[in-house]
C-alpha cells in the first residue's frame, strides 16, 4: 500500500528541482527497469503489480532491494504513462563522470540545446546503437532523468553515458588535434567526406542548429544532401530532424569502421 | 467570425470518419500551409490572424480562395496545437493514384503498419529529404490526414505521394525483377550490400517489425549492424526507432547514387 506521502514524493520527481534535491530519478516499464537493474545505476525502491513479481526473473533483483507490490489503482496515481506498466522504480541519479570517454581515442556526441525529450531520448537510443558511449549536453539542453526523455530511451539510458556542461568550457580545452565535427545545411557533403572514427561530434538545437558561440570551435564542417527533385527553394525539405539526422551522421561514422 | 456550426465541422475533421466524409483535413501553421498553397493540393478555406494575412506573400494565394481573418480566441477553438499558430487551413484530400512512382525505376517505401502519428510525419519527411516520391501504406498503418501526422511532416505532406493499399495484393503484382528490401534484425549488413536504386523498399511496425504475410515477398534482407560494444544478450540496444532505422536505410540507397 502507498502511502500519501510517498505517492507525492514520487510525483514531485517529475520535476527535475526535486529531482536533482533528493538525486533520485522514475524507470517504468519491465524492458527499462530490467536494464537498469542489469547497469551500475542503483536503483532504491521497486514497485510492481503481482504479475510482475511473479513472472520476473528474480536472480536479477539483488536481495536487498525492497520490491513493493502494489495494485493497478495506486500504479495509476504515481505512473507517467498514459497506459501504466506494471513496475515502476526509483532509481539514484549518478555521477557520470568518471566513465566519460577520450574524445582523443573514440566519438564522443555534443548535444547543443536540444529541447524535444522525445528527441534527447531518441538521441540516446542511437548513440547506444552505434557504440557511442559518451553524450555531452549543454547546460540547456532537456533534462535527461526527464521521464519522456528516459522513456524514449528505450533502455540505452542505462549504457550512455550522458554529461552536463558548459560546452564553450569544454571545447576550449580541447586538443587542438581532435577534430570538432559538426552538421549544418552548408558544408562538406558527408557522403564523400573522410570521417576519422574520433572527436566530437555536434548536433544543434532542433529549430536554429548549432549556436553562433559554438559554431566557431567547429573544424569540420558536415552536411546530408537532399535528393528531393523539387528544384524551387521555396518548395522543398528544409531539414531532417535532429535525431534523424545525428542517426544518419552516426551511421556514416561508424560505417566506414567496417568497410 | 466563426460560427457555432463551422466549429463543429472543422473539429469533426479531427476524426478520420469525418475527413473520409468530407474528404477534407486540416493543415496549421505558417510552413505547411504556403508549402500546400505551392503543392497540387487543393485548399478550400483558410483562417488567419490579422498579423498573418498582412505579412504574408499574398502572391501565392489564389484570388478565388477565402481567406478568413479571426481572432486567437477563435483559433484556440479549432487548433490542434498546443500552442495555436496564426494560421489554418482547410484542404481537399486528393487522389494520388495518379502520381505514383513505378518501383521498376525509382525507389518506393512501403510502410507495413506503422502505427504512430509521429513516426509517420517523420517518415514521410525523410522520404522527401531523400526524393522518394511515393510512400505505399498498409490499411492499417495510421492515417495520413490525421492532424499529428500533417504536422509532422513539416511540409513534406506537399510533396510525398502517400496511398493505402493491400500491401499483400500489391506485392503479388510486382513483377519478378523488381527488388523487395526488407530490413530486418537479421540479414546482410546494409554497410557492405549493393542496393539498386530502385525497387520496394518495406518499414514494418514500431514494435513488431515486418509481418509474417509481407516477409515472404522479401527478396533482399538487410539490416543495420549494431556498433555497442557491451556483449550480454540482455544488456545491449534492441533496434532503433522505426523512422531512425528508415533514415539511415534511405542514407544508405541514395549515397550510393553520387559515389
């Protein structure tokens, strides 16, 4: 049975001021918290439906963590899912960065403001696909313990490694050797371009791109071409979006690995 | 001003009942509405906000067209948006049978059930980016008039031609020739695969993939490598989103084109 006082706890972490007061995050959904469970992050509490509990693979549950059953009824009042899953967790919020890669010796994504959770999660899930380890956002991008954005995951939270800061900072302190990558609608078409498997790799914000104060550390410039036929500049694609196109970038990146 | 009876009508075209009886559907905001206004689509009213009508290139709209000032009291009324734009537009739904692209010369995408607005937009989007001009859709892939889809598409609705057909009907009658690609969670590295630039090419659903009756017209099966480096079956990346997985594909054909 939930109590009162930890229903609203729980629903107070929807909002990152609590989460980032009590460093405390929501996973739902069996796949999610399963990879969570199976991942370094801790996870404090776990909440589910009899089903659940019966039906999960117990030897992955460590024997201290407190695993709660509760019904549909109060799964309802704390979920942030217009149809509940039957497990619901609480889990720590880390500190990323001691497992943050060398852009020196592999790719690492720079997220410049993006603002979609659906879009940062996706972003996610495909760094995770392409064996991106390392996210560094800028300060204003979306949350990443926003629960859209942990949803969209789709449970890649749990491998990437996603970290905060003033990217200005960190691109000012970067090797002159490393090669900052970036997409604009102008550029080298990537198609032919020589991609070297290292670096950074940076994304713009889904409505103005990379911003004027960071575009300047950009020393390859990138673009996907179109192919649409139509010839007129005011009737054609403007732009891919922003996980749509780091998804093709990555893709070009990571392909010439195997070739 | 609008009438009681024309908000009623306008809001009924939010339901796909109602826009197959009227055969009409409705597009908002400043892009989408002058990409149609520029397309072959038909548009029968439009309804803007003073500022609009005044700043807009009144060159692109037919004289014949009714162009309706009202108030942003009035547009809340009939928005889809969350935040209303100055502009709505009222669209005949065409017949795009007769634009369809021949899969013996071009490439074509086929949508085998894709169920969320979002994906859908999205899709038809990277369509256009990447000049496939005609997208087949199973009878149960969600509609393209629904107003989350128009949106989604951010123009390229103008552009694309979208028909629903029996997709099982319609791969019987391709001839032998013809390639049919299928990207599946196994099969032949895409990285490393010809790929004719022309043929079908086949996106299944979000959660279930390509269905077991559209498999089996599958010539060419091809997937896209997972670059993550944890090795657990249980710990690593499932798939990638169905429109991140169509884009990176449709990169895959069209750069082949311009090596």
């Amino acid at each position: 049975m939930l109590s009162k006082s930890k229903i609203s706890f729980i629903n107070s972490l929807k909002i990152k001021k609590y989460r980032d007061i009590h460093q405390q995050f929501i996973a739902e959904g069996s796949k999610l918290v399963m990879e969570l469970l199976r991942s370094s992050y801790v996870i404090k509490e776990v909440y589910a439906t009899a089903p659940w509990i019966i039906e999960s693979d117990q030897s992955i549950v460590p024997g201290t963590l407190p695993v709660y059953e509760i019904g549909d009824w109060e799964m309802a009042k704390i979920t942030c899912l217009s149809s509940p899953s039957p497990v619901f967790a609480l889990v720590e919020i880390p500190n990323p960065r001691k497992s943050m890669r060398d852009p020196g010796s592999d790719l690492v994504l720079i997220l410049d403001d993006i603002r979609d959770p659906g879009n940062m999660g996706t972003i996610i899930r495909i760094a995770d696909w392409f064996g991106i380890e390392t996210v560094i956002c800028s300060e204003n991008t979306v949350d990443l313990y926003n629960p859209k954005v942990v949803q969209a995951t789709m449970g890649s939270i749990a491998r990437v490694t996603v970290i905060y800061e003033n990217l200005e900072l960190f691109l000012q302190q970067l090797s002159d050797k490393i090669p900052v990558y970036g997409t604009f609608l102008g550029g080298e078409n990537i198609y032919g371009k020589n991609l070297d498997n290292k670096g950074v790799l940076i994304i713009g914000n889904e409505a103005y791109g990379i911003s004027r104060e960071i575009e300047k550390y950009v020393t390859e410039r990138l673009f996907i071409p179109s192919f649409c036929s139509f010839e007129s500049e005011d009737h054609k694609p403007d732009s891919l979006n922003a996980s749509v196109a780091t998804a093709v970038v990555c893709s070009e990146f990571r392909r010439r690995i195997i070739r």
